[in-house]
C-alpha cells in the first residue's frame, strides 16, 4: 500500500519567526489516522536570517530570495510529497486532532476536494476569544458558496483560509497560492470552492496568533489602491473558472 503523507507548508521570514518553535510543539503533538505520516516543509522566505529548528527527518527546509508567503509557500509545493497539503503559518497553532480530522474528511468524502475549520483568536496576552455564532454549519460546503459569501459581504470569506487542507492535484492544477502580496489564501480558497465543494469542521482546528508583527496588521495590508487590485484580481479568476465550467 502506497505511503499516505499529509505536507504541512510553512513559510517563515526570519526577522518574524519568534512563534516557529511553538508552532512546531503543536504540530509535533498531532495524532495521525493509522498509515498516515506528515513532513513539514519551511520555506525561509530571503536570503538573510536563520531559523531554529530540531533535527528530524519529517522536516524539509529551503530557503527562496524575498518574495513574499505566497512564492514561498508554491516553492515548498514543489518539495512536497503529500496527497493532501496543509497550510499552516509559522505564528500559528494547530489544535490536538486538527490534522486527523481534515484527513479523515477528505478519506470519507472522495467528492469534497478541501477542507477548513474553526479558528480561535490567540491574542497577546495569552486569552483565546472564538466566534462560533459566526460560523457556517458542519458539512460539505456547495462549489461557489465561498465566492458568493465574499463578494457580497466586503470581501470577507465566511471561513478562515489559513485552516485549509486541499488535495494535491487541485492545489497543482490550481497554480498553488496566487502572486499576490497578501490574500494568496483566499485566492486559493475561492478558486478550489469554484472547482470542488469543501466541507467545514466545526471543532477548532487553528488558534490564529494576534500579534504586532504579523503581516495583516501592518499598515501596507490596508492600502485601499492594493487591496482593491488583490480583490480584483481574485474576483476575475473566480469568474473565468466558472466560465470555463458553462456557469
């Protein structure tokens, strides 16, 4: 029987990897369905700056010029061996069962080609604040039901993109992550749900760090002229997919 791998893809930019070794522990904690094993692929994301990281077979590291999570992130792809790729940034942490359940789904469910979950806000002081009430419910999530919720609710995904777990061959025939500065996840995450349903988990998968130096809270992640391209630019893809499907 072939070996069954999930990969974890990680990019990291030395000057903010303060958070590596911590999430590592949680990955490092993740109980397995029998037969499966991860790898964990950390793409240094320039040229300068080292990350610290224990000696284990289960870890590939490489190392692009400064390009941006989005580059990093499709490098590491090209590294990895998995059937299933598991986004997971290096501030993050990954709850205990978070990676047996998205297997599990997708094992049990040949129709749904990705999964994401429930996220948990970890903020500075250590508390966790949640917001289940905004959830969708558990379950297969229909193709284009992501994109439909985004454009009509200011361009804000009804899930987290950075819980999602994807089959390969959609993540490949997708292009991996978009070329963009910032919402290369979300990118994604509207043009697999044009491509395949998903299913969403409502246990807490990921508990999202809130941080001074994370990228989404620097001041360039919210210039309008920028982020009214990357929305354009995802929204145009999202719909010659579905015009390549007759929708």
């Amino acid at each position: 029987m072939a070996e069954k791998v999930i990969s974890v893809i990680t990019p990291v930019y030395p000057p903010n990897s303060a958070h590596l070794a911590e999430a590592g522990t949680s990955l490092y904690s993740q109980k397995l369905p029998a037969g499966w094993r991860w790898e964990w692929l950390v793409q240094i994301d320039g040229d300068e700056g080292e990350v610290s990281l224990p000696a284990d077979t289960r870890i590939k590291v490489a190392r692009n010029r400064h390009a941006g999570p989005a580059v990093a992130r499709t490098l590491a792809l090209a590294k990895s061996v998995g059937s299933l790729i598991k986004s997971f940034d290096a501030d993050d942490l990954l709850t205990e069962g978070a990676l047996e359940r998205d297997i599990r789904v997708l094992e049990n469910n040949p129709e749904v080609g990705w999964t994401v979950s429930s996220a948990t806000d970890l903020m500075p002081d250590g508390s966790l604040v949640s917001f289940p009430e905004s959830d969708p419910p558990e379950g297969i999530m229909a193709r284009g039901s992501i994109f439909d919720y985004w454009r009509t609710h200011d361009h804000r995904p009804p899930v987290v993109p950075g819980t999602m777990c994807i089959r390969r061959d959609l993540l490949v025939g997708l292009g991996g992550w978009m070329a963009l500065p910032a919402s290369e996840d979300t990118g994604l995450l509207i043009a697999a749900n044009i491509l395949s349903p998903g299913y969403f988990i409502t246990e807490t998968g990921l508990l999202y760090r809130k941080w001074p130096s994370q990228s989404t809270a620097q001041a360039a992640h919210a210039d309008e002229a920028e982020r009214q391209a990357r929305f354009a630019v995802i929204e145009s893809r999202a719909q010659a997919l579905l015009a390549m499907q007759g929708e």
